[in-house]
C-alpha cells in the first residue's frame, strides 16, 4: 500500500493515512493478515515525520483495525470489506461506468465530487431515521422565469 499525503488539503497526514487505510479496508485491497507499510517506509514516501506516522496507526489499533507486532511490523487485523465494494462487484462496475460517463460530458473533479456528495447526503443521511427518496426521476428545479 502508498499512502498519498496531499499537504494542501487542510486534513491532517495522520488523518489522511486513517482515511486511506480504511478505504483500502472497504474495497478489500488490504485483508487480515497484509502488513501494513513500516513507519520508515512511510516517511521515505511522503517526507512526514515518523511521529504522524505511529500516530495513524495507533488510532487504526485503537479501532481493532490492525495489530502491532513488536519488532515485525504492524498488520491488518480485521477487513471492512463488503460484497458490494468489491473491485469485480456490479455496483462497483456501474461506478466505473458513470465515472466513465461524467469525465465524458466534461465534468470536473469537484462537480463530480459534488454530485457524490450530494447523493450520499441524500441516500445515506446521517440521521439513520430520515427517509430516503425514492428510486426513479427526480422532480426538475424549476429557475426563476420558467413556466410551468
């Protein structure tokens, strides 16, 4: 695994090595057992310091996520993996595909980004009791001036 620290994102490194672990934990491209890259690794590729290092992997040991080895290493300990995230899964196919479609009509990162957030807010609320739309069209926006 690399760990790709953007120092502009105003996320701190720690964070962001937390963030990207548990991503490669849900898409199943880190599983029980896989050793995790040593803290010197991890400086050599980024230029952080060892401390921020230690200090993602302790909060990732503190989420019974992975296990310290004393003197061999630090190493998964439990996946997030579900069947739908899978990297040959059919969800995960039809994302490709409408990735494919919105880089094709010319779509920024940050509108894609958007869009997602925007479906997330909508079919994942963080209040677990909000009601989600329904499947289907979705009701235009009308702009000031239009008829109806």
């Amino acid at each position: 695994m690399t760990f790709r620290i953007e120092r502009r994102s105003g996320v701190a490194a720690y964070q962001q090595i937390v963030r990207q672990t548990k991503q490669a934990l849900r898409l199943g491209q880190l599983t029980p057992g896989d050793k995790l890259p040593s803290a010197a690794e991890v400086v050599a590729a980024t230029a952080i310091n060892p401390n921020t290092v230690l200090k993602a992997y302790r909060e990732l040991e503190s989420e019974g996520l992975v296990e310290a080895r004393q003197g061999i290493g630090t190493f998964v300990r439990r996946s997030l993996a579900q069947p739908g995230a899978a990297a040959d899964s059919p969800l995960h196919e039809g994302l490709r595909a409408w990735m494919a479609s919105a880089r094709e009509a010319d779509l920024g990162r940050e509108d894609v980004a958007a869009l997602l957030s925007a479906g997330l807010d909508a079919y994942f609320p963080s209040d677990p009791d909000a009601p989600c739309p329904e499947p289907g069209p979705t009701t235009p926006v009308r702009r000031a001036g239009e008829e109806r």
